[in-house]
C-alpha cells in the first residue's frame, strides 16, 4: 500500500521460514514489522505500541490459538490476525469464538492478507484504541 498508514505489526510464528516470508511482506507493502516466536511474544512486550497482530495457526504443538487470550490481554489495543496453512472448520469455530473476527487462510501469493491489513491500517487511522473506549 503506498503511503501506508503508521500501523505496527506484531507478527507471532514459531515457523522461522514463514516468520521470515510474512515480515519481508509487510515491509515490502510499507508496514513495520516485528516477527516475535510465540513464547517470546508472551514473555516480553516489544517496542509495539499497538496496532496488528498476524498469529500464524500452524504452531507445531503449541496449540497457539489457546493464547489468544493472552494476546489480546497483553496487548488490548490490537487487532489480531489469524493466518493458517491448514484450514479446519474446528479450528476457525475455536478462533471465532475467542472474538477473532479475521481468520484468513494462507495463500501463495498473500493478497488476502495485504487487503485484511491495508484495510485493518486505515480502520486504526480513525478507531479510537479499546483501552480507551471502555
């Protein structure tokens, strides 16, 4: 997105090759990126003032969708991003009904991601942050 609004993406994978493909995306659609493993991203809070959280599903055994919860608790005025490579109807269920409202499933090429994001940076230039509104 040319002259992308200033949003931050928190980009949580313990796959370090789609860690890696995920970020290079973001930068090369304008967006700053910081690609954090889950544990560290439940550990310690990175320089990320809020803003996109892109949490890769395919955790091997981590069952990350469960940290959802704790996502959304350390980090209360982001939005979260579900991304999967193995798309199940039990998970999606899983997902949404931990109030994940954006649940994609990958694609080669990532346009969907790039319209859910472009479309979730121009949301945050005009959303008030939810620590804020409640």
């Amino acid at each position: 997105m040319k002259n992308a609004p200033p949003i931050t993406i928190l980009i949580v994978s313990d796959d370090a090759t789609r860690l890696g493909k995920i970020q290079e995306r973001m930068i090369a659609w304008g967006y700053r990126a910081y690609p954090m493993t889950l544990d560290e991203s439940l550990e310690r809070r990175p320089p990320f003032d809020g803003g996109l959280i892109i949490l890769d599903l395919g955790l091997p055994a981590s069952g990350s969708s469960l940290h959802i919860p704790r996502l959304k608790a350390l980090y209360p005025d982001s939005r979260i991003i579900t991304l999967t490579w193995q798309n199940t109807r039990p998970l999606e269920i899983a997902v949404r009904r931990q109030g994940v409202g954006c649940y994609l499933v990958a694609s080669a090429d990532m346009q969907d991601l790039k319209t859910v994001v472009d479309h979730a940076a121009m949301m945050a230039m005009t959303a008030v942050p939810q620590s804020i509104a409640s």
